[in-house]
C-alpha cells in the first residue's frame, strides 16, 4: 500500500509555527509548570485547577506527539506516570520564562492601575 498524502502546511512567520504547537489557553501553562521539573498528572491537574482531567491528558498527548513533553511509566502498580520536559522540549526555556516573567510584570501593572487581580505565584 502506498502512503497516504498529507496537506501540506503553510505558514507565513515562524511564530505561527510555535503558536500551531505550542499555542492555546492550557499548554503554556503545562510547560510552564514543566520546567520546574517532573511531574505527575494528579500534580499538574493540582498546580493547573480550572483544567479538566480530558484537556490536560488531550495536551499532553499532543505535546508528547511534538516532542516537547516526554511521558515516562514506571512498571509498578499501580502504574506510575511522570511528564517531563524533553530535551528538544528545554530549548523552549528561555521563552517560557520570558513569558512568565512578563505575565508577572504585567499583573503588577494591573494592580497599580487599580484593578482588582490576584497572582498567587510571583516568579520575580
């Protein structure tokens, strides 16, 4: 059987490409949470509370699709299982951090102009 064609993707700038993987409202905020080191679901699920169980394994799937996250098993039982960042995954640390760090800065922008904004976790 031969190979199935895949539709070839167009982009007109690179941050389009980032966006297509690592874009949307939760996987930021995975990595984020990632790059302080490994975790299990139940603790992202804890560290991430308005995600729902089905988005957080649906993004995980896919950013380990994208090589980003790598997802290890442990054979015991019950299973254990931990998501890391990916080496090709860590190159993202310097974006990453730079997007916390202006969420951080801009939250505290908010504040001063009055509004009423809580960040529970300061990353300065």
């Amino acid at each position: 059987m031969g190979r199935v064609a895949m539709a070839q993707k167009i982009y007109n700038i690179g941050v389009e490409v980032t966006m297509d993987t690592i874009g949307g409202k939760w996987k930021p905020i995975i990595l984020c949470n990632l790059r302080h080191g490994d975790k299990r679901p139940s603790e992202l699920q804890r560290l991430i509370p308005n995600i729902s169980q089905k988005m957080l394994t649906q993004e995980l799937k896919e950013l380990v699709q994208a090589n980003i996250v790598d997802r290890h098993v442990y054979n015991q039982v019950p299973p254990k299982v931990v998501y890391s960042l990916s080496d090709y995954g860590r190159s993202l640390s310097t974006i990453l951090h730079e997007l916390c760090a202006w969420g951080t800065m801009h939250a505290h922008t908010l504040e001063q102009e009055g509004q009423d904004i809580v960040l529970l976790e300061d990353e300065n």
